[in-house]
C-alpha cells in the first residue's frame, strides 16, 4: 500500500552542515534522460530547513538536485567515466570547452563525424560528450553493446548555443568546485556515507524481467540483481545515519525491496519520447529512509 510521507523532523544545526532551503537553482547544463528536474521543488519542499553535514549522488546523469540543493560539500559519482570526465573538465576548464564548442557547425555531419570519434584527451572527450547531448536526437544518451554512442542526429532546433549563451557551463563550474567526482559503483562510493548525511539515489528503473527498453548510463543494463544491491545499500547508509532518497519505479516488486520506508508517488508525463504527441502518462516513486529506520 503506498503511504504518503511525513514531514522531515528538523536536525539539530551546526555550522559545519548545510541548510536544504527553496533557491533558485543553478540549471544542469546536460539534457538527460530520466532526469530529476521535476521534481527538484518536491523534494527540496520536504528538506526545507533540514541540515545536513554531506551530499551524495551516486547516480549523477543531469545532476538536477545537486544543482538545486548547492550543497557546500558533495560526493558525485556515476559508473558512466566519460559523464563523470565531462564534469570534471567542465568544473576545471568551462571557457576552453565553450570556445572549442563555437567553432563546431550544427550539421548532421559534423554529428557523424564526432559520434564516430574516440578523443583521447579528457577535454576533447568533454567537448564531444558536450556537442553529441545537446544535438542528438531527442537529447537521448543510449550506448550499445560494445559501448558506442549510437542517437541519431536530432536536428531542428537542437544545439549547444545555450551553454555559453545562458551562462550554464559557467554556472555549473562554480557549483562543482567543492564536490568531489567519481567514477565507481554506488555500492563502494556510499560506503563513505554515515551520520548526518543527506543521500539521493535515481537508479535506472529496471524490474524484474530486466528488459527496461533503455540504456540510460552505459551499456550494461542495471540489472535486478543491482536494485536488490541498491535497496540493501540504502537500509545500511540508514542505519549509519543518513537520510536516504530513491526514486524508482512504480512497480510492485521495487515496493517489496523497500517495503518498510515511506513512500511518495508521483504522476507525469513521460518525457523519452521526442515526439510529445506521444508521451504518455507514467508513475515514479519516491522512497524516504529516515536515519536508524531501516530494518
């Protein structure tokens, strides 16, 4: 039975933790898949006021509630390495990626072209990771078997103008000075996590026939076996002390993995599909483990 949550209980301040308050968030500078941005003011409405010493995002993609939040220390990471590289190129060296991503047309065969490229300099990596999220077809991320990138090019209006012009690679640069990046599985980066920590987890949303029809982070799948692993995960953090938040599918055996938290359910429209005549309505669901409430 799905049960709506309860306020947050306020935390005891101090100044070495941060305060979840409404602000105007800085923008992700990625179009992602499955990203979080609709519901950055749902859960910073539940955290408004709550403190928190550190902020953990194992499963970065666009990075929206990081963005929302601007926690003062945050530990990002993904299994993804060439996100997590754009990240680190972009926090490092935004005005070198934007005046390399001006000089690029916005054509389907300079597209090709960069698809079909394997730089090996991490900026460069950036610079093509950069281009290809923003001129794809319908901002979708999707890698194959044997890890290539493999949209299409999107066309119409779809361009890289915005980093520079709305000021986001900037922007992102500043917010990402104090967070730590990484690249590694959410099991070993929240092995970090404890007492007084906050923690958003935004899995790919795989169910039991493990056939979700979308790649969204690399080319394996995130398995059923990995969503078992994740729920465990998240009971330990809790059980260290952290506050921990899952969104997940609205699926009834996800709701059997965290039977015992508190549970919001959200209604939307989907947004994979480029064509929004055919978006259809979907369900997502936000799981909330309070610190020492797991079982």
């Amino acid at each position: 039975m799905i049960t709506q949550a309860r306020s947050f209980e306020r935390r005891v301040s101090s100044e070495n933790r941060m305060l979840i308050t409404p602000s105007k968030p800085t923008k992700p500078f990625l179009k992602w898949p499955g990203g979080k941005r609709w519901l950055t003011s749902h859960i910073v409405g539940l955290l408004d006021g709550c403190r928190f010493r550190r902020y953990f995002e194992p499963f970065l993609g666009g990075g929206a509630l990081f963005f929302a939040f601007e926690p003062r220390e945050a530990v990002l990471s993904d299994i993804n390495w060439d996100l997590i590289n754009t990240y680190i190129q972009v926090r490092r060296r935004p005005m070198e990626l934007i005046a390399c991503l001006r000089q690029l047309p916005v054509n389907e065969a300079t597209y090709r072209s960069l698809r079909n490229e394997n730089p090996k300099q991490g900026s460069d990596r950036a610079v093509r990771f950069l281009y290809l999220n923003r001129t794809a077809f319908g901002g979708i991320y999707r890698l194959n078997r044997n890890g290539d990138f493999n949209v299409p090019f999107g066309g119409g209006g779809r361009t890289p103008a915005p980093l520079w012009e709305q000021d986001l690679l900037i922007s992102a640069s500043r917010r990402l000075k104090k967070a730590s990046l990484i690249c590694g599985d959410f099991e070993d980066v929240l092995a970090e996590a404890g007492a007084g920590d906050l923690v958003y987890c935004d899995p790919t949303y795989t169910v039991t026939h493990d056939n979700n029809g979308f790649v969204r982070y690399n080319e394996r799948n995130f398995c059923w076996d990995d969503q078992e692993r994740l729920a465990a995960t998240c009971q330990q953090v809790a059980r260290r002390g952290a506050t921990v938040l899952v969104s997940n599918a609205d699926h009834e055996k996800v709701l059997e993995l965290y039977h015992s938290c508190e549970v919001r359910q959200f209604d939307r429209m989907s947004l994979l599909c480029p064509d929004s005549r055919k978006r259809r309505p979907t369900k997502e669901l936000l799981f909330v483990i309070r610190p020492g409430k797991s079982r």
